[in-house]
C-alpha cells in the first residue's frame, strides 16, 4: 500500500523523464481517471493509501502515455463542452477549436427547430453537443466509417441522445437522404496537408486515424466536396459551417464563389488563426444572422 501524493511523484518524474510537456498535469489526469475522481479531488487525498491492484492498472496506463498513445484513448473519455464523451481508436479526438465550431453556429443563429447534418461525425461530438444542448433542433449524423459510427452510436445511447440524432454512413452528404434539406450543414472533416501530417506530433501521427486527419489537394478536397455538395441540400437561408485549415480561407472563398453561393464568412480562432468557414445559400438579413 502506498500513499497517492507517493505515486503522483513518482508518475510525474516517469512522465517527465519520457519527455511529457506537462508531466505534472499528466500525471494528475491518469491518476484522477483511475480512481474515478476529478482531479482536484487528489489534492484532498494525499494520504491515501493505493493497493496493489490499482496500482498494476496505473502502471499500464502510464506505460501506454509514456509511449505517446493519446491521454483519451488510455483513460477512454474526453469533455466535450457539456457532455463527456466515450473516446477510443476508432475516431478523431474531439479538439477545443471544435468547440469553438459549435458556439459560431449557435451564434449565427440557426432557427428554433433547426434540421441539422453534421458530415464525419467521428465521435458524435458535434450532433451530440447540440442535441444536448438544443432539445428542439433534428440532426442526421453521417460517417464513412462503420467502426466511427458504432462509437457515435455508443456515445449516443451513453448520453439518453438515441432517439435525437440519426445516423448514416456514406461519404459525405451522399449519406444523407435525397429529398432531405437542412438549414445547416456542418463538418469537421480531414484538412492537415501531406507535410502537416508527417510533422503532426507522435500522438497523432501514429494513433488518430488518418481517414480523420488528411485531405488531398492540400488539405482541401473534402472541404470543397462539401460545399460543392451541401449547395442543393440547404433550406432557404441555410448554410454550411465548417472547420478549416488556417491556410485554407482564400481558396475556400473562391470555391463557393464558383460554386454560387452569395454570403461567405472566415471565422478566426481563439488563437487568431482563420480555423472556420461559414457560406450562405443567400446574403443574411440585415438583422444579422451571421456569426
């Protein structure tokens, strides 16, 4: 039996040793994750006392992040705005700037009962985070991996979301069905280039799949898909809503010009990086319906 605060010392100068950016803040999150509390919590449990068991599933668990393997694929979750997600191997991480995705479009605003189709769902972050969030709207979620729309799925029924958001799997919108239209179309599809992808940390490179992650064409032939696609699929004031490359905003400009659409706006990150890109069917109305 050895006391956390030991333990949390010892995981912290392992991780640190193995190169961890944040040893320390690693450290803590596998720890918290074991024993199922938040991680504040350790620090009102110095003393306690972690038995044998529970400590032969830590080490595996700091074995597996010390060689790089995503502290969300080890611990098997990550916070998603206001919900928790099942998070494993089969699908993209969810990321912040995702997030940041979601709060442009539920500032744009969409209508009451929005029609929502959110492309390469991956996890179902994005379609779960709105139906959790706006009980009125209807979402069809879309997927080309059936091993990415299983745990959609999972994460769908682990949430109470199953009878809100429906699936389907397909590329893109050739998912959706025909006579379907939406009053938004959203996406967080691959992007990184080639050389983005080969100097993408180890984390990424070597364990999120690369169906997720990398696009042809620069990292924009999804991206144009998309909204070549989404143009004869949206309601009347409808728009697409995506998350982009920071090198990506030019082109895409020019792509739904060519392809007609009469209102586009690139949309800068936290970071102040041009991370997204939204396009109107039509021009918003004066009072403003635009993120």
């Amino acid at each position: 039996m050895r006391p956390l605060l030991e333990i949390l010392k010892k995981t912290t100068a392992f991780l640190e040793g193995r190169g961890l950016e944040n040893p320390r803040l690693e450290a803590e999150l596998l720890l918290a994750a074991a024993l199922h509390c938040k991680r504040l919590d350790l620090y009102l449990q110095f003393e306690r006392p972690l038995d044998e068991e529970r400590l032969t599933h830590l080490r595996d668990w700091v074995r597996r992040r010390a060689a790089r393997e995503p502290l969300q694929y080890i611990t098997g979750e990550t916070s998603f705005r206001q919900i928790t997600l099942k998070c494993d191997a089969r699908a993209l991480i969810p990321r912040p700037e995702t997030e940041e995705l979601i709060a442009h479009i539920l500032a744009s605003p969409p209508p009451e009962n929005a029609h929502i189709a959110d492309l390469g769902t991956g996890t179902g972050a994005i379609a779960l985070a709105l139906a959790h969030e706006k009980p009125t709207y209807t979402l069809t979620a879309t997927d080309i991996s059936s091993d990415a729309l299983a745990l959609a799925h999972e994460n769908a029924h682990r949430l109470s979301l199953e009878t809100r958001v429906k699936f389907a799997q397909g590329s893109w919108l050739d998912a959706l069905a025909p006579q379907e239209k939406y009053d938004i179309i959203t996406s967080n599809p691959p992007y990184l280039t080639e050389t983005e992808l080969a100097t993408a940390q180890h984390e990424v490179a070597q364990h999120e799949p690369h169906l997720a992650l990398f696009a042809p064409e620069n990292g924009l032939s999804a991206l144009k898909t998309i909204l070549t696609q989404a143009k004869t699929k949206l309601r009347p004031n409808g728009f697409v809503a995506l998350e982009t490359g920071i090198a990506h905003a030019q082109p895409l400009i020019t792509h739904a010009k060519a392809v007609g659409y009469e209102y586009h706006k690139a949309i800068k990150d936290l970071q102040g990086h041009q991370r997204f890109f939204f396009a109107w069917v039509k021009s918003p109305s004066p009072n403003g319906n635009t993120p």
